[in-house]
C-alpha cells in the first residue's frame, strides 16, 4: 500500500532555469506538488493521471525514495520514505517509459545485477530470471548486448528487472511512453496480472485510453494539485461531458483553468496526440 | 560492503566494453608511450653525439712561421687540419662552409718568438649558434700552444716549466649519478604517469556519472536497495582502477619503448634501465594509486554535476591543465620535498615521483605525500558522495 499524505515538494529555480520560465515568472522556486495526499491500495490499479508537466513524475520519484517532499509523509507498505528508504526500495518496483538499461550489458547480466543488488543469492536470481525469460520469450536473446535489443525486446528486459525481486508495490512512469501497440498492451497486461496478484500497482500517464482500460482508483494531477481523487467508476457516474476527455479538461478548467503559464495542456486517446 | 563490490563489478564490466575508454586507458598508453620515448631517446643520443665531437675543420696558414701549432690541430680528436687555404681565401671559404676557423700565423711569428717577443697568431671563425663551442676550443688549443712556447723558454733558461702553474685545479664531478638521471628523467616522466592517470580516469568517470544520467540508467538504480553512498563508491573504485591502470600501463609504455629504441648509446640504457627499477615502480605505484583517488573523486563530482556527456567533457577537458600546471613547479631547479612543499597538490606528486626515479627520496618526504595525498582522496570521495546525494545535482537537468 501506498499512502501520500500532504506531500508538497519545492524546486529551487537557478538563474538559467527563472530566464527560461519568462519574464512574468517572478520568482525563485516552482511547487512541484502543492498538499498531494492519495491511498493505493493492494490489489487495485491506482492511475495518476495528469497533463505533462503536472508533477506526476516528481509524485512517483517522491514515493520511490529519489526525492525528498518538502512537506508531508509517504509511507510504502507502512515504511516511511524519508527514514526507512532502503527498506522501502527493497519492496518497490520501478519502470519508467524510457526502458533505461545498460546497453553494454547482456539481458542476463542486467538482471541478475539488480538480484543482487537486492540482496538475492545467486542461485534463487538464476532461478528466477530463467522462469520470466520463458514467460516472457527472452532466451533467444538473453545474450545478446542490450544495444542490439528492439524496443520491445528491451522492454521485457526491463519488467524482468522490475520484478526480479518480486516487489510488493510496483509503481510505472509512463511505462509504454514510446512502445508499439503490442509492447505496450504486454505492459496493460502485466499490471492487470499483478493486481490479481494482489500488489500494489500505480501508473501515471497523460493517455486517457490506459485510464479507461485499467484504472481501478484515479487522481487526476495539475500545475502539482489534486483535482480529483476517487475510483474510477465514480468518475466515470459523475462525468458531465459526453467523452472522459472532455471532462478531463472540464475538470482541470474548474481548478483554474488548463493552462497556468500559458501551456496548452495536451491529452492524448490511443497512440495519436490531439492539442 | 557487497553492495559496493557488487556495483564495482558491474560498472568495471560496462567500462571494460567501452572502446572509447578501453583505447584512452591501455591502447594510448601503450602505443603513444613508447613513440614519444623512441623520438626522445633517438633525439637526446643524437645531441649527446653532436655534443661530445662537432668536428671543427680548421687551416693554419703560413704553418711553417709557427712551428708546432699544426701538429697541435692535428693532434686534436675533434679537429681536422684543412691545407692549402690562402690568407686571403680565409673569410669566405669559412662564409662557405669550407672550413669551420683558421689561425693565420705572421710571416715573422717565429722569428719574435725567438727574440722572446710576442708573436701574432689571428684566429678567424664565424658567429653562429655554434660559436661559444668553436671559439672555446680554438682557445683550448692556443693555450696549448702558448704554454708549449713559454716551457720551452723557461728550459732555455735552465728553469722548470712547471714554475708557469702557479695553481694546479683538477675538476671532479661529485654529482651522484641517480641524481642526474633524476634530473633528466624526473622531470619528464611524472607527466606521463599524471597525464595518463587523469586521461585513463576521465572517460569512465564522464561515462559512469554524467553518461548513466543522459542515457537515464541512474533512475533505475536509485530505486535499488543501494544506497547514494555505495553506488558514488562503486563507481568511484571504477574510476580509481582506470586512472590508476592507465599510469601503470604508461610505465609498461616506456618499458616497451626502451626495448624499441635501437643504437642507444650505452650510457643512455643504463640511466633508463635504473630509472625503471623494480623497486621505484613500485614506489611510484604507491604515489599513483591516492592520485588516482583524487582524480576520481574529483572527477565523479564534475561529471554528476554536468547535465550531459558532452557538458562533463567540456568541463575535465580543461581541467587536465589546470590540474597538471602545479607539476610543472617541480620542474623548475631548485624545488625539492620539503614538508611544505610535500603538502601542496599535484607539486607534491611531480616532486615525489622526481626524487624516486633519482633514488634521492627521503622516506619522511614520501611519507608527508602518502598523507596529504590520501586525505584528498578522502575529501574527494566524500565530495563525490555529497554530490551524489543532492537531488538538485543528481536530477539536474
């Protein structure tokens, strides 16, 4: 379980950083996340949905123990993020869009260097990497650099090493940003399996589609507040535009309006981007 | 502890399959030590040849009004009498390059030195580059000369020709001869060895820090068990090994460069050979290893700092030179390990590793290096962890 309690997290702007915001932008630091508190719960798909720029990435680093909140409390299956970071890592997953992995490293190595680095012997790491490599279809390639891997290989690469110490809470950063159709419906798949598996799943993304496909709980972020905080379903009772778009835009309308520093705010249906 | 051992073996996998870091770390070493050391070596026997024997080719004109003195040119090993020249061919055969000097002796030199006069010898030579050489043995050998005369009076007289020397002054050289090796030496291979040490580390520290942060590998391993400490001590043990790898391979350089160089003139193996002893390697070995601590330390703060590969190029680039400009101090003459001077950075170094290849160092002055030098270490360390720690650094962008 994951709980955010009253979080707000400030940036320090540097001198070149003011110079890009603009000459209305008149002051020193940016509220990232301004007093977020929401619950994921076991077994039920949490969706943090929100515009680019929302501060759903700084949430998420927030909760994987990278950031530190400026103010308020998260704690991930009961351990506290501030003092029991180690801990809380060791019962986390973490997979962003980027499927950031050593190019210079086999599949095989990969893995096995996050087992061990989360203190799994070596003989149980084999054993568990041999069994996702055979769900996932990764021996045919398992040694080969990760450099010479597709999207879509690299991508099963990289679930097996978010869940090669079977983690209890697993957390998405815009996770099929960049993926094929079929990639991305693997990962859809994976979260669904690991729900009814009973962990704790949070994803962000600004893809209205994966909301409607796999949201069990939805936050809605903007400019780094909640706007919405509830189950999908109720949403969806309440909605008063005919499309969950419109009343995407409807909603962050009624908080202030879709744009603070004059942005448009981009939502997306499927893999097309409509402005 | 497993933690750092376990991310170690990892990053020194991934640099150990960069091309780009492998060729900065063993192959320039390997190949770029041993050219500069044949063209070194090749260039310095040929001064010591054209040093030791120019051969100067000098005429005696009207030889036969000063007897003795042709024989005396003759005699020299260095010099080469040219016959036949005229009084009047003397300016422009030397302007030509004919001859290189010439004494023209007066038709009646013989004669007043007879009559215990002073007979006129004129010496011709050209101002050149060369001249100080010249002109000195010209007078070496008129000296000769006028001393043969003047013992030769003072027998006429029935008195000892020894009664001229008023003083007797033999020089001696006392200078140790490690002590000129290390001079010649010292001050030219502590470059290579820092040089070499920071290129070798440069690259896997931009990779392994700034490189992971572009290419947003450093995201995934933060969100494991390891902690900023352990993963900035990892990497930094990488970068330790490759600087410190890279020097060693620079000194295996020089080894195979002075098995390339041929006709090396005796004297010039020995002064290699014994600059190059096991027991000094080893010693320098020991100077190397907190430099390259320093270097990574140093270097891995840089680099996390750097939004990107390229930015953490552009800033260690320069900073070779402005790490390696205090080791040009020890060059200069005169600069020596004292307990201030072992305490300064990089000066330190280039001293220290100086007075080794002489065989002159002092155990107290390494000692005072070794200190200063691994509690830089440290601090660069603790900077790099620091610096791994804030998020404004780590996800600065």
């Amino acid at each position: 379980m994951i709980v955010v309690d009253g979080v707000s997290k400030t940036f320090k702007l540097t001198r070149k950083q003011r110079k890009e915001m603009g000459r209305q932008f008149t002051g020193s630091s940016i509220d990232a996340l301004k007093n977020v508190s929401f619950t994921c719960e076991p077994g039920r798909i949490f969706c943090l949905l929100g515009p680019n720029g929302a501060g759903k990435t700084t949430a998420l680093r927030i909760i994987a123990t990278m950031l530190r909140p400026t103010e308020g409390h998260v704690t991930v299956d009961g351990l506290d993020t501030r003092r029991q970071g180690r801990a809380v890592r060791r019962v986390l997953g973490f997979s962003t869009g980027a499927t950031a992995l050593y190019d210079r490293l086999t599949p095989n190595e990969l893995v096995l260097y996050y087992a061990r680095l989360n203190g799994i012997p070596d003989r149980e790491a084999k054993r568990r990497r041999d069994a996702f490599f055979d769900m996932l279809d990764v021996n045919s390639f398992a040694d080969r650099r990760i450099s010479k891997l597709s999207t879509g290989m690299r991508q099963k690469v990289s679930i097996t090493r978010t869940l090669i110490h079977r983690p209890s809470v697993l957390v998405f950063d815009e996770a099929t940003a960049g993926l094929d159709v079929m990639a991305a419906q693997s990962i859809h798949n994976l979260m669904r399996q690991l729900r009814d598996e009973g962990r704790t799943v949070l994803f962000s993304t600004h893809r209205m589609d994966e909301v409607e496909l796999l949201a069990d709980d939805l936050a809605i972020l903007h400019e780094g507040a909640l706007c919405y905080r509830g189950t999908y379903d109720a949403f969806h009772a309440a909605m008063q535009a005919d499309t969950l778009e419109e009343e995407f835009i409807r909603v962050i309308e009624d908080v202030g309006g879709p744009t603070g520093n004059g942005h448009a705010v981009h939502l997306t249906t499927g893999t097309e981007e409509t402005p | 502890m497993r933690t750092i051992w376990i991310i170690f073996g990892k990053e020194l996998k991934d640099t150990l399959r960069d091309r780009r870091t492998l060729s900065m770390m063993i192959l320039v070493p390997l190949v770029l030590v041993p050219v500069i050391v044949v063209l070194v070596t090749q260039l310095q026997a040929q001064l010591v040849v054209s040093a030791r024997a120019p051969l100067i080719r000098v005429a005696v004109v009207n030889q036969d009004a000063a007897k003795g003195l042709a024989d005396l040119v003759q005699a020299q090993d260095d010099m080469r009498l040219t016959p036949g020249v005229a009084a009047s061919g003397i300016p422009a055969l030397i302007r030509n390059d004919k001859i290189d000097a010439a004494f023209l002796i007066h038709p009646d030199f013989d004669e007043r030195v007879q009559r215990q006069q002073s007979g006129q010898i004129e010496m011709f030579y050209e101002s050149d580059i060369n001249v100080a050489v010249t002109r000195e043995r010209l007078r070496e050998v008129m000296n000769d000369y006028r001393e043969q005369i003047l013992r030769q009076r003072l027998a006429d007289q029935g008195l000892d020709g020894n009664m001229v020397e008023v003083v007797s002054v033999e020089e001696r050289d006392v200078a140790r001869r490690q002590v000129i090796l290390g001079r010649i030496f010292g001050g030219i291979l502590p470059y290579f060895f820092i040089i070499f040490c920071y290129l070798g580390a440069m690259y896997p520290a931009i990779d392994l820090a700034a490189g992971e942060k572009e290419r947003a590998t450093m995201e995934t391993l933060l969100t494991s068990p390891a902690s900023r400490f352990q993963i900035a001590a990892g990497k930094f043990w990488v970068v330790v090994l490759c600087g410190f790898g890279s020097a060693l391979v620079s000194i295996l350089g020089l080894y195979l460069g002075f098995y390339l160089v041929r006709d090396m003139p005796p004297e010039l193996t020995r002064a290699l050979e014994e600059a190059l002893y096991l027991d000094r390697v080893a010693m320098l070995a020991l100077i190397l290893l907190p430099l390259a601590m320093c270097f990574a330390g140093l270097m891995l703060s840089f680099s996390i700092f750097a939004r990107s590969f390229k930015e953490a190029q552009s800033i260690l680039s320069p900073l070779a030179i402005i790490t390696v400009l205090p080791a040009v101090v020890g060059l200069l003459p005169g600069i020596e390990l004292t307990p201030r001077t072992a305490l300064f950075p990089m000066l330190n170094v280039s001293i220290a590793m100086k007075e080794i290849i002489a065989g002159t160092v002092r155990p107290v002055g390494l000692m005072l290096v070794w200190v200063s030098l691994g509690l830089l270490a440290i601090l660069s360390l603790l900077a790099c962890a620091y610096y791994f720690r804030r998020e404004d650094v780590i996800f600065r962008s």
